[in-house]
C-alpha cells in the first residue's frame, strides 16, 4: 500500500482570491486510480474562468485548479492494468472508459463514466484525494495539474511517448489539441477550401494549423488584436483581418472577400456575438460554423432560423472532438515529426511559486500560454 505524499501545490481557498502555493498531502492512488508527478502545466483561460467564481459548473472550494498538463506516473491502485510507474502521462479532462454509452457509440468523445463525480470535484468514490491544512481539497475536472503530484483514474489520462517534453506536450492536453481537432475531425476540412479562425489564441492558432494540415486554399486569422497575427501568419494564416478596421459587420466584409462565404468558420473567442458572426460567414447551401469558444454563463446564440434553412450548418466541438486514450498519442506523434507545432505557443514560463504571475499574463494580450514548472 502506497504512502501519502507531502508536496507543493497551487490551492484556489476562494472566488478571485490569489493561489496559494503551500504544502498539500495526496493520498496513494485507490482502485482504477494513478498517482502521477506533474512536471509542467499550461494555465487556460478555463481556469481563471474558474477561479472568478463565475463557473455554473458549481465548483467546490478549496480546490487545485489546472487541466493542461505532463508527467510520469508515480505508483498505480489497485486494478490499473493499462499504465505503469515510470509511463509518462497527459492527463484528460474528458475521459475514455471504452465502456459507456457516449464512447462505444462512435460519435463523439464526450465519455459519461465518471461525469457527475467530475463536475462536483470528486473522485468516484465520493472523496478527494488531497489534504492541505487539514482539509480536504476538491479536484478540478479529473486533473488537478497545479500539484506536484495529483491522483487520476486510469481511464482519464493517455501515455504517450516518453521522448516528447512534457514541458511542451502538457499544452496537448487543452487548447492546441481543442483547436487542431476541431479543424481536422469535427469540421473535417476538406482541401481547396477557404476557412476563417475568429479568435487567435492558443485555441484559434491551433486550427489554422488544423486547416493547413487539410491543405485549405485561404485561412482568415480574425482578432481584435493585432499583436496575434505574428503567430498566425508564421502558422499559414493568409489573410490577417482586424473586424474593428471596417465600418461594416465583418460577416459582410469576409462574405464580399470570399465570393459569397467561408466553407468553415471556427469560434475561438466565446463571445456569442463572434460566433453569430462566424455562422453568417458562412457560403450558403454548405458553409459550416464550429463553436469551440465557451461562452459566460446564462449566454444565449442567435441568428436568423434562415441561416439554417439556407444550408449552413452550426456544431460545436470539446476537446476537439479527440478521444484522449486513442487519439492523443498520434497528436503527440505528430509534435515529435515537426507536424504540429507547440514550442511557438510557450509565450511565458513560470516556477509554480510564481503561477499568479501567469494569470496576470493572460489578460495582457501578449500571452499565448503560459507553462509552470515544479
Ligand atoms: P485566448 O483568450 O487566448 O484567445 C481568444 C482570442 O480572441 C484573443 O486573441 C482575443 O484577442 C480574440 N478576440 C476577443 N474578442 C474578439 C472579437 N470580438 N473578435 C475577434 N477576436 C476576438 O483564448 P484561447 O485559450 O485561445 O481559448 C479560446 C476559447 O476557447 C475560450 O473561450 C476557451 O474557454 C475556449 N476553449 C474551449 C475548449 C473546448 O473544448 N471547446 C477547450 C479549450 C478552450
Ligand atoms: O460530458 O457533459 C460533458 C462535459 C464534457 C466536458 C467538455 C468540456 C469542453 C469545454 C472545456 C473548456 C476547456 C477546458
Ligand atoms: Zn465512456
């Protein structure tokens, strides 16, 4: 039987409070569970969401936030039998049972095993496996990444190739991966086709990276910031579009530059106002919109039924719409042979002492991820 682990961690004690970094004890793994060492950490805009109490996702205080992450598994509970001590590990917020009826339709990622445990920041036996001061310590969507170590279940993480740095890697764990398979499995861009990233962050980068890898004749990176189109002109962007230069809605302007429309627009933003504007993009008779941003709580969409009618489609894609156990290794794989660029993303990097300080960078505009070390 495993020994509880003493280390440091990253503790949310409250809504817009600072994170506090102090000693936290993690208890040994129990039945399907692993207990991994986290090397690195991205910091998402989901976590900030999180940590500004903002969240319908009712979530528990106090908690260690972070969902991004890498490391190498420590010891493993009873009943694992698919990961070792030593595997090195991306950790999943949306897990890969095999066994329910969201994973063995085919049709989607969104696994359902442990979902109502997850969302209430409980491990399945109704527990948590993290202490600090003598409390207990919620988990933040299976991952906990802002520990020094942290327990997953075996079905919510992927081993991957132990040659891939997991200081970069971890990134795979949320945004690049979210925006990549967006743009190669939910819209599954076609070549020739003409494509519009609204939003140029970590998440819309990655699916023009989705859309060159598909060949696509023309990719519009859309920001309201400009400082974002470095990044997305040196990832194969075309076409840098500013919507607060022009008079007009810019569904107008893309429509009138693209002879009628877009084939595929992506929301990256979460503003229910992009994401009309992304759908109206859209050619008639085929053009499809994919909502990747997530928008405030209580946020409606709306357009005109319409749009619709006329042959444009409106879908939207978690995690890319990428099974974490399957599909993840080959992302990883991807990386290694120079396919998918990551390195580019790491803006900012921290010590975990410092991980407010990637907070704050966030909202400076300058940042496309931030990556703490241990
Ligand atoms: P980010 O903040 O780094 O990027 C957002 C970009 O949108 C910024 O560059 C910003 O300048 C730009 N922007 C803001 N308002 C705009 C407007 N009106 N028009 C055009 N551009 C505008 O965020 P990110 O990390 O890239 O994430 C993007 C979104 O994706 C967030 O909403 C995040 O919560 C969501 N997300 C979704 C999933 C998923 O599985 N669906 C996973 C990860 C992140
Ligand atoms: O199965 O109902 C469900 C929820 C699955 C989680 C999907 C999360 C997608 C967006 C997360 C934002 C980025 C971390
Ligand atoms: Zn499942």
């Amino acid at each position: 039987v495993g020994k509880t682990i003493k280390c440091k961690a990253a503790v949310a004690w409250g809504p817009s409070q600072p994170l506090s970094v102090e000693e936290v004890e993690v208890a040994p793994p129990g039945k399907g569970e692993i207990r991994i060492k986290i090397l690195a950490t991205g910091v998402c805009h989901t976590d900030a969401y999180t940590l500004s109490g903002k969240d319908p996702e009712g979530v528990f205080w106090p908690i260690i936030l972070g969902h991004e992450g890498g490391g190498i598994v420590e010891s493993i509970g009873e009943d694992v039998t698919t990961i070792q001590p030593g595997d090195h590990v991306i950790p999943l917020y949306i897990p890969e049972c095999r066994t329910c009826k969201f994973c063995k339709s085919g049709k989607t990622n969104l696994c359902s095993k442990v979902r109502a445990t997850q969302g209430r920041g409980l491990m399945p036996d109704e527990k948590t496996r993290f202490t600090c001061r003598g409390q207990k310590v919620y988990h933040y969507m299976g991952c906990s990444t802002f520990s020094q170590y942290t327990v997953s279940l075996e079905i919510s993480v992927v081993k991957i190739n132990h040659q891939a740095p997991l200081d970069k890697v971890c990134l795979l764990g949320c945004g690049i991966t979210t925006g990549y398979g967006a743009a190669v499995k939910t819209a599954d861009i076609q070549p020739d086709s003409t494509v519009a990233v609204f939003g140029c962050g970590g998440v819309g980068l990655s699916v023009i990276q989705g859309a060159v890898s598909r060949k696509a004749r023309q990719i519009f990176a859309v920001d309201t910031n400009p400082r974002k189109f470095e990044f997305a002109k040196k990832l194969g962007a075309t076409d840098c579009i500013n919507p607060k230069d022009f008079e007009k809605p810019i569904q107008q302007v893309l429509v009138e530059k693209t002879d009628g429309g877009l084939d595929y627009t992506f929301d990256c933003t979460g503003n229910t106002s992009v994401m009309r504007a992304a759908l109206e993009a859209c050619h008639k008779g085929w053009g499809q919109s994919i909502i990747i941003g997530v928008a405030d709580a209580g946020e409606e969409i709306s357009t005109r039924p319409f749009q619709l009618v006329t042959g444009r489609v409106w879908k939207g894609s978690a995690f890319g719409g990428i099974k974490g156990r399957s599909e993840l290794p080959g992302i990883v794989e991807d990386y290694l042979n120079k396919k998918l660029e990551v390195d580019m993303y790491i803006t900012h990097k921290f010590k975990i002492e410092d991980i407010n300080k990637a907070f704050e960078a966030m909202h400076d505009g300058e940042c496309i991820r931030s990556v703490i070390e241990f």
